[in-house]
C-alpha cells in the first residue's frame, strides 16, 4: 500500500507520534513539572480550579498552532515537491 492509500483508509497518525526528546527538552520539561507543583502546593482550591483551566486553555493553544505548523509544513513541502517536478 503506498502514502496516499495509507492516508485514505486512515492508517496514518503522525499526530500520535512524539517526537524523540533531547537532554535539553527533558531537562525543561522537569523543570517545568517541578515548578508547577511547587506552585500548586501554595495554591487555595479556588486558585488551583483558575490554574487548571488556564493549562487547559494554554494546552489548547498550543494545539491550535500546532496544528497549523503541520499544515504550514505540509503545503510548504507540496509547493517543493510541485516545482521540482516543473
């Protein structure tokens, strides 16, 4: 089966898959994961429900562009793929 039927018959997921992480981004991300505790610790339960819905809403925006950098990239790679072909 070649890309194109793979991504009719939906057998394609990149979105599922993660990129591989570096030190660098691991380091970050325990850092990040380690202050977020640390600040939930001090937090009232009305401010920890704030802090939740602003990670949800954060979380959210980074979808949105994430998604549109895939599709960015994606008709970027097209427009390559096309001229070359010219």
């Amino acid at each position: 089966m070649d890309i194109l039927e793979d991504l009719y018959y939906g057998n394609l997921f990149p979105h599922e898959k993660c990129a591989k992480l570096d030190d660098e981004t691991k380091e970050l991300l325990g850092l990040l994961n380690r202050n977020g505790q640390k600040l939930i610790a001090t937090l009232s339960d009305e401010q920890k429900e704030t802090f939740e819905k602003y990670k949800d809403c954060s979380r959210e925006i980074s979808e949105i562009c994430e998604r549109q950098s895939f599709i960015t990239g994606f008709k970027l790679g097209a427009k390559i793929v096309i001229e070359s072909m010219t």
